[in-house]
C-alpha cells in the first residue's frame, strides 16, 4: 500500500471513531440548552463547553447528509462545522434567539452554502 493510500486509511479511521464518539453523547432538551446557555453567558466556559459538545451531533449529521460516501468531505464539513458551532454558541442570546438547536442549524446550513454549492 502506497503512503498517500495508508494516510487516507487512517484517516477514515480516525473520522470513524469520531463520529461514533459524536453520536455516543445524549442529546439536551431544549430547556437544558437553554440553561446551558444563561450559564455560558454569565462567563462559565464548561457550560459553553457543554452546550457546543451536545450539539456536535447537528454537524456531523449535516456532514453526513451532504456527503455520505465521500469521508474526506466529511472531514472538511466537520472541521468547517464545528467551527461555526462554536462561533454560534458565542453569538447565541437565550434572551432574545429561539432555542439552540435552530439557531445553530440556521448557521450551519448558511455556512454549508458557502462550502458546497457551487459559485455564480
């Protein structure tokens, strides 16, 4: 087996174990996100920390619906994903935004437009 083929092995490997690890994590009621979020606001960071690991689970799925064969793709969503989750759960205000789950979606679908369709 050539490097370049051994590499991307491994690297389906490792993507495996994370999307098994993503899907393993319980999902939050919707009050518990919210919580999550007031506590992230007044300044604690494990609960920032929480509330961006428990929707993890959004991003990979996107991921995997935009491109279910294609691991290396799913990579790339991922990584541009979780990055927007994170930017998301900074921008979120449990004062004023619905709940989590949408408008992180409405983030992570707005940034997916970016990275998968094509220009005009």
């Amino acid at each position: 087996m050539n490097v370049r083929m051994e590499q991307t092995v491994q690297h389906t490997g490792l993507i495996e174990r994370y999307l098994a690890t993503v899907r393993a994590l319980p999902e939050l009621a919707p009050g518990a996100a919210r919580n999550l979020a007031w506590r992230s606001w007044s300044g604690d960071r494990a609960a920032r920390q929480a509330l961006i690991e428990r929707h993890l689970w959004m991003v990979v799925e996107q991921a995997v619906r935009l491109s279910p064969l294609d691991r290396v793709m799913q990579s790339r969503l991922i990584a541009s994903g979780n990055l927007v989750l994170v930017a998301a759960a900074e921008r979120y205000r449990p004062w004023d935004d619905a709940e989590f789950a949408p408008f992180a979606r409405a983030a992570l679908l707005a940034d997916t437009e970016k990275e998968v369709l094509p220009e005009s």
